[in-house]
C-alpha cells in the first residue's frame, strides 16, 4: 500500500497508515490516548524536557497484542539530514529521538481495562484526542468483547488507511 503524506503544520504529520504500523498510545501522567504511527517513534517537537517526562512510562499497545512500556525518550539532537534543515529543525523544536522501551507481559483483560479507563477520561475532554465513531457506552461494550487485540482496534475504528499523528 503507498503511504500519503498529508501536512498540518511545520513538522506535524499525519500519515495515512497501514494497520500494522498503527499503535495505541496511552499516556500515564496525562491520561490520553490516541491512535499513532510507529514512525513517530523517531521524531518529537517541543520543550526537550517535557517530551521526556510526557512519554516516560506511556504504554504502547500494538496491533498483535503485544504491550510494551516507554522507558525513556533520548533526544539525538535536532531533526534534519542537512545544516540547513538541522537549524531550522533546532529553531522549531523538532528532536530527533530514541525510544528506550520494554516489552511487557500483560493479559487481554488488562489491556482492555487499561484502553477503556485512559478512552473514558479522554472523551471527558472538551476535545478528547481519541475520537470515537460512536458514543462511549457502545465502544465500551465492544471492547469488553473483544477476545483479541485486533478485535479491540475494530471496536475503536482503527484500520488500514486511518489518518494518525505521527510525531511525539
């Protein structure tokens, strides 16, 4: 499948996806969720210091059921190939970055408590990250249904050609 590059703004992206390139992101100390591009993995924009402390112990859920947990986020220095694209990177806030995660064991029943208590919160929000195609109660449902991981991506609409957000 060709990928789409649709930009937003400097630097944010969203990509039109394949569904094995597309995570669950939940963030702990914020309490958000959204879908999101595993290629953002290497790109962050804003304070240094903040996108550590905001994706330091995110949980990551991949499409094949496994879980793993953000450790650490290493900035490598300012985006770009080149000078000329490093410094306009630097000047907008744009990091190269590394991820240093682990994989965790966590079983379906605990990943779907973990989805629908971050969803619950989230849509709480006067404009929650996550958007849903339904109403809470029903993607609730679905999910408590769920007897896989790829069954809880079609309980939350995440399929192959969604739009995700694919920079930290």
């Amino acid at each position: 499948m060709m990928r789409k590059n649709v930009t937003n703004f400097i630097l944010m992206v969203v990509r039109v996806s394949e569904i094995k390139d597309i995570v669950i992101l939940a963030l702990d100390k914020r309490e958000m969720i959204f879908p999101f591009h595993v290629d953002g993995f290497q790109v962050a924009n804003g304070n240094r210091g903040k996108i550590k402390k905001q994706y330091r112990n995110a949980t990551v859920f991949f499409h094949d059921g496994t879980t793993q947990k953000i450790n650490d986020v290493v900035i490598k220095g300012a985006w770009g190939k080149s000078f000329l694209g490093k410094v306009f990177s630097f000047l907008n806030s744009s990091w190269r970055v590394e991820i240093v995660s682990e994989k965790i064991d966590m079983e379906l029943q605990e990943q779907k408590n973990m989805i629908v208590n971050s969803l619950k919160v989230d849509q709480e929000r006067v404009e929650p990250f996550f958007v849903l195609t339904g109403d809470f109660e029903q993607v609730e449902n679905k999910i408590n249904e769920a007897k896989s991981m790829p069954e809880i991506y079609k309980a939350l609409d995440i399929s192959e050609g969604m739009e995700v957000l694919d920079v930290l």
